[in-house]
C-alpha cells in the first residue's frame, strides 16, 4: 500500500517557520517537539504545525518543499492559511 506524503510547515515560538516532508505529521510534529527532529527544531522549538498538504508522492513532495522554502515568509503564511491542518487529515 502507498504511503501518503505531505508537505508542511511549523511555526517556531520565535515566529519563524520550518518547512518539511513526512508521512505521518502527527509523529514527525512529536520528533520536533522532543528535539528529535531536525537541528533547526532544536534550536528553534516549534509552536504549532501551521499547515499541511498531502502529495502523491515523494518526489512530488520534495519538489513542494522546495518551492515553498523559496517563498518569502508572508508568502508561506498565505499558503498556509490556504491548507489548513484540517485538509490534510
């Protein structure tokens, strides 16, 4: 069975955001929470998963991820409030 990918982004309680892939949010939000995640979390803990959305694949969300990390943080918030968690449940 193929897994579902996502794109998402997590606020940092410094405001500023991080952007990922992953198969299982809820897991990969927790890693970041406890540090186990990237380096970036560990020195900038997260606030909250902003935004999600699911991809068909890999390689679909590695090149979302790539895009959205070339948005301006205004830009990643208006996406965001585009694909609330909700939507990628």
């Amino acid at each position: 069975m193929a897994k579902t990918w996502f794109v998402y982004i997590v606020e940092c309680v410094d405001g500023s955001l991080y952007t990922g892939i992953t198969v299982d949010l809820a897991a990969r939000f927790e890693a970041h929470r406890s540090g186990r995640g990237a380096r970036y979390m560990r020195l900038n803990p997260p606030r909250r998963l902003l935004a999600a959305a699911s991809c068909a694949d890999r390689s679909a969300a590695s090149q979302a991820e790539y895009r959205l990390k070339q948005l301006k943080p205004e830009a990643k918030r208006d996406w965001a409030r585009q694909h609330p968690i909700a939507a990628a449940a």
